[in-house]
C-alpha cells in the first residue's frame, strides 16, 4: 500500500488534517452542518476554505519559491502593501481629509491591476537579488520585509483608509454560484498552477532549479530567469491574497495586515512535505494551509483568544517536521532493521 | 604537493582577516558621518544626554544583538527573539503585579526559561538536523502565543522595587540619571560578548563553525556542545533583553517586540558580521546598534518624518550592507592582496632556506 512515493509523502498531512476535522466533528456543535442561506453556502466547512484563502494562495507561491531552495518573508509586507495601494486608489483623497471618492470610480480594472502590478515589481526586486545578486533568501527578503510595511505605510501615511466599492468588494466578499468567491479564486489558481508546473515541463525546471542549479544550467535550464519567476509569481499570491483581505475588510491596514501570514505560508509548505531546494507538491501545501486554518477556526470556535493559536501552530509545525527530520527517520529505519534482524 | 596545501590554508587566513575588517571599518565610518552630520543639522545634538539616551533607547536591542551576532557566526539564525522579548515582558509584569511576586524572582525564572528555550531549540537543530530558521521561527510562534496566554492586556508596573531598580543610574547630570540600568547592562553584555568571542576557547569554536562546520567536526572541536550553547546564549540574551524593555517600558505587554528580530539582524549585519557566518565582531555590532540608535535620533530631532521613514532607512541601510558582504565575499581584490601577501612571506622563507642550506 502507498508504494507511490507521491501519495506516501500526502498521507501525514492528510492524517494529520484529518485528525483535526475529526477532533472538531466530536467537540464543536454543528460542524458538519452546512446551510444554505440567500442563496449562499454557510457553515464552518465553508469558513475553513474562506478563510483560509489568503494562506492558500500565498502557500502556493512559496511552495515554488521554497522548490527552488529559497524562502520569501517579504509576503506580510507585500500584503500590506497591495491593500494599501488599493485602497488610496479607491479613495485617494482620504488620507488628506477629503471623504469624497472621485468621479467616475475607479474602475476594478485599476484597483486590481496597479496594485498587482507593484507586487510585481516588488518581487521582481526579491528575484534579482536572490538569483542575479547573489544574495542568500532569508536576507534578501528580508530586506523587503522591513522596508515593505514602511513603504505601506508611507503609501497611506500611517492611516486605515475605510471605503465602498461594490465590484471590488465582490473579490473578498461575493458570491459565486453560492461559493465565496476567495475560494473560486484560490481553487482557479490552484488549478492553473497545477497545469502550468505539472502538465507542463516547467515543475521540472523548478525542481532542478532548486536541487542543483549549476547542474541545470548545464542542462541549459535557465534556472536563474526561473528563481526569479517563481519569486515573482510569489509576490504576485501575495498581492492577491492582500487584495482579498483588503477588500474583505474594506480598509486597509498597513500595520497588521498580513503580519505572521508569511509564517503561516512557510508553516503550510512545510507541513505538506515540500523539499527545500528539490521535489514540490501542491496538493501537500493545500493540505497544509488547511490544516493551518482548520487549527486557528478550531481554536475560534472553543473561545480561546484567537493569538494563542500560535502556540498550537508551532507544536504542531515542530511536530511534523521533527517526524520528516533525518534524525527520526534515521532511528525508525535502524528499528524497522533490528525487527527485521530479530 | 603539501607546499601547496599549507599556503592554500594560510591564504584563506588572510582571506578572512581582510574580508572581517572592511565592513566594520565602512560602519563605523557610517556611525561617525551619521553623528557629525546630525550635530550639524540639529542644536543639542552633541548633549552628553543625546549620547546616554543613545545606550538607553537600544539597550534592549543591543542586548538582543550580542547573542544574535554569537548565532550568526555560528553559521545560524535565531528568528525568536523578538517573541522571547514580548514573553518576558508580559510574564515578569503578570508575576510582579498579578501574582505579587518578588520582581528580583520574577526575572531570574524569566531568565531560565529563556536559556532553557534557547537550549532546547540548540538541541532540535543540531540533533535533528533541522534547518536553524525552521526551528526558531516555531520559537517565535511559540513565545508569542504563550505572551498572550499569559495576558492579553497590558499590565503596568507599579511596584516599587522594580521601578527603583530600572532608575539606578551611573550618575546624575542635570537632576537626570544618565546610563540607568537597562544602558549598564547593556554594555556588560557587550563586554561579556567581547571577552567570550575574543577569549574563550568557546568563541574560537564558534568562528570554526561558521566557518566550516565540517572541518571544525574533523578538527575534535566540540561542534554540537559549542551550537546548543549558542542558542542557549541567544536565549538568555533575549531575556535579558525582556528585561530591559521591562525596565524601559515598565508594563508588560503581549505584542512588544513584534518584528524586533529583523532589526536584530539589521543591526548585527550592519555592523559588518557576515551572514555566512565565520566572520564578524561583537565590537561592530555595537557600531550597528548604534547607527539604527542614530537614525531614530536624527528622525526624532528632524521630527516631520513619520515612523516608517525608519523602517525603509533600515531597509535600504541593510541592503547596502549586504551588497558590501556580497561584492566583498565575491570580489578577488582580497585575494589578490593576500595572494601577494603569500608570495612575498613564501619569498622570504625560500631565501631563509637558501641561506640556511648555504651555511
């Protein structure tokens, strides 16, 4: 059973999210229910997958960042930031006192593209410095991640600008066909990440990038150009994912929004079993946001202050990587030797 | 053939002493510009009280640097800190006020369960070979939960052996205290730092590990013993630097210290400690902390740059920096220049020869 290494490396972290599902089935009233009202599909199911849109669609960009043998801190910041150029776009007078939008509207185009557009720039800056530069990751993006919250707050000079845009609001606050949009658009991205890295043979270049890139560039691999795309496809998540909290709470917080969210995208990468610097898998990284937001929405429900979820994050990350470490798997397989032996 | 070998050796030697040199050296000139041109721009610049607010405002993140500066050329990284601080912060204040505990017991516990943290997360990295971020970023999670388990309020101190504690000063000026306690200890841990990476056999191991931990392996160096230890320093600094911000705060307060970590980092590489470990000096992240100390000076003084300008300044300081290690760690200007240097010592070592084989 499970002789295929793909479905093995899924089934900790599906059992794992499974044991929380469970956990909440027994314990929290109602979980299982899902109703629909207004034509809209509610229940703590639907909350989970909501919810956890915006760790989904960043874990998704730092699984290919983390395949390449790098990480990305900066997505907090880049977060921040994409909110904050959204929100002076719909109400670019706010932060001066002038309460009036301006007329006609900004229209959706602007405000998704723009802010888009700099999260890419941001993590083209991200690229250039760990591929081109030469710069170790953790302390590339860290640089953007300590001047990315102040360039947000520059952008909305320390203010929370509040506003109404109905189209926009649509993006983290509709309904589709009675499906929250966040999650339509997190499933869509899912799917064309899957197509484009694994249908195509652009996973493979990711995966060679990261386990050796001298080797691939022998190969003819441009693994530098592919570092670099990955970054920026990462920030570009990011900037949805800011998007999406944005225009769900219909303001934008450059302080706090975001923050801790990249450690929940490296946690979410990490449960699902993706190599530092070698193999990906999407689908463990999905698993993983999952179980991430399965824990905080559990946590919620019992009514327990929601910022001591860390604490249960973090067990259950040293937890799973503890059981993925060489040292543990070392000791099982001396065991499974010496039963074998005896 | 071992000719060869012997001078390769000799040559990284130099290598590093060159590559240690040129940051530190460029930082305390930045230091110095900073402080000259702030005096300049700004009357009272110069004040004796400028300067001692300079140890009092960074003690907690000078504090936190020293032990940061140990991991970093251990080859590690210690993302915790930043949580370690807000966790002493809200444990000594909920102890001290809620509890009505000693404060002089409420640090020392705080103090140990620091070190233990820093122990423990020492341990999981060398002895299961996980990556050092990993492991510390579960730290920081971990700590910053349990600061809002303990409280998540704020919770000032009132007591009074606390706040006369946090008042001792060096000496008075002007009926101010200057260099109160927080700035004392933060020029004890400095010193402590100094005379440990300078004179102790466990700061010579820590430099042959980031140097190479392999070889420091295969030279019987105690390589796993030297790491945990590190990060159990770490762990201790961080508490001691939540007891700092204690003292400087002095309330308790589950959110302080949030990001702290990466102007941490900021500083120790500022002051020219480089991030692929083997090389850097806790004397130069001193000159760090003291520039990002300067910087929020001039901004107050300047007073019509909001907070954030700090944040991009650091920013940008920080990639200059790093550019600095980059073009230094890749550039061959120093390798030439020892490449010569070598030339010149095995010249001089031939005619020693020659002479000698002539006698």
């Amino acid at each position: 059973m499970f002789k295929n290494e793909n479905v093995r490396k899924l089934l900790w972290p599906a059992v794992a999210l499974l044991v929380i599902l469970l956990f909440n089935v027994f314990f929290t009233e109602n979980f299982l229910n899902i109703e629909v009202k207004d034509g809209h599909l509610f229940g703590s199911l639907i909350d989970i997958l909501n919810r956890g849109a915006p760790v989904l669609i960043i874990s998704i960009g730092m699984t290919l960042v983390y395949a390449t043998g790098g990480i990305d801190l900066s997505v907090g910041s880049v977060i921040a930031i994409s909110g904050a150029v959204a929100a002076q776009l719909i109400r670019p007078g706010y932060i001066h006192g002038i309460l009036e939008y301006p007329d006609p509207p900004t229209s959706l185009f602007v405000v998704i593209g723009v802010p888009l557009l700099i999260c890419a720039i941001a993590g083209a800056w991200n690229g250039v410095l760990v591929a081109f530069v030469g710069i170790q990751p953790i302390i590339a993006t860290l640089i953007l991640m300590v001047a990315g919250r102040g360039i947000a707050q520059l952008v909305t000079e320390g203010q929370i600008p509040v506003f109404i845009h109905e189209p926009f609001q649509f993006l983290g606050g509709g309904f589709l066909m009675g499906v929250p949009f966040p999650v339509i658009v997190s499933i869509l991205l899912i799917a064309a990440v899957y197509f484009l890295t694994r249908r195509t043979s652009l996973g493979l270049f990711i995966e060679s990038s990261g386990g050796n890139p001298i080797a691939s560039r022998y190969m003819g691999i441009k693994s530098r150009l592919i570092v670099l795309s990955t970054y920026v496809f990462c920030a570009l998540c990011a900037g949805l994912a800011g998007l999406i909290i944005c225009s769900d709470i219909k303001a934008a917080d450059a302080n706090n929004a975001g923050l801790f969210l990249e450690l929940d995208a490296i946690a979410a990468v990490i449960i699902g079993g993706t190599m530092w610097g070698g193999r990906f898998t999407l689908a463990g990284s999905v698993i993983g946001a999952l179980i991430i937001q399965s824990i905080t929405t559990t946590i919620l429900a019992f009514g327990i202050p929601p910022e001591v979820t860390l604490v249960f994050k973090a067990l259950v990350i040293i937890i799973v990587s503890l059981i993925q470490s060489e040292g543990i798997q070392d000791a099982i397989n001396t065991w499974k030797t010496k039963r074998a032996q005896a | 053939m071992e000719n060869k070998k012997g001078a390769g050796m000799k040559l990284n030697l130099n290598l590093n002493l060159t590559k240690k040199n040129i940051p530190i050296l460029s930082s305390i000139g930045i230091f110095l510009l900073l402080y000259v041109v702030g005096g300049l721009f700004f009357n009272g610049f110069f004040s004796i009280g400028v300067f001692s607010n300079l140890f009092y405002d960074n003690a907690f993140l000078g504090v936190l640097a020293v032990g940061m500066t140990l991991v970093i050329i251990s080859g590690g990284i210690d993302l915790s800190v930043g949580s370690v601080i807000g966790f002493t912060c809200t444990f000594i204040a909920y102890l001290v006020e809620v509890k009505q505990m000693n404060p002089v017991l409420a640090m020392f516990l705080s103090l140990v369960i620091g070190t233990t943290a820093g122990t423990l997360m020492g341990f999981l990295i060398h002895n299961f070979k996980l990556p050092a971020f990993l492991v510390t970023l579960v730290g920081m999670f971990l700590f910053r939960g349990l600061a809002y388990q303990v409280s998540l309020e704020s919770i000032p101190i009132r007591n009074e052996l606390f706040l006369e504690m946090s008042q001792v000063g060096l000496f008075e000026y002007n009926g101010r205290t200057l260099f109160p306690m927080a700035s004392l200890i933060f020029i004890f841990m400095v010193m402590l730092g100094v005379y440990m990476s300078h004179f102790r056999k466990f700061g010579r191991n820590i430099y042959a590990i980031g140097g190479s931990e392999p070889s420091a392996v295969l030279m019987g160096l105690p390589v796993g013993r030297t790491k945990i230890m590190v990060y159990a320093f770490s762990g201790f600094c961080s508490a001691l630097g939540g007891i700092v911000y204690t003292f400087y705060l002095q309330s308790g307060y589950a959110l302080a210290g949030v990001g702290m970590e990466l102007n941490v980092i900021a500083a120790v590489v500022i002051g020219g400690t480089l991030l692929t470990g083997g090389a850097g000096f806790i004397e130069g992240t001193l000159v760090g902390v003291l520039i990002l100390g300067l910087i929020d000076t001039i901004l107050n003084f300047y007073g019509q740059l909001s907070s954030w300008w700090f944040r991009i300044f650091i920013g940008l300081l920080l990639f200059l920096f790093i550019l600095l290690q980059t073009w230094l760690t890749r550039s061959n200007i120093f390798l030439k220049y020892a490449m010569k240097q070598q030339q010149k010592r095995n010249d001089a070592a031939k005619g020693l020869q020659e002479t000698s084989q002539h006698s």
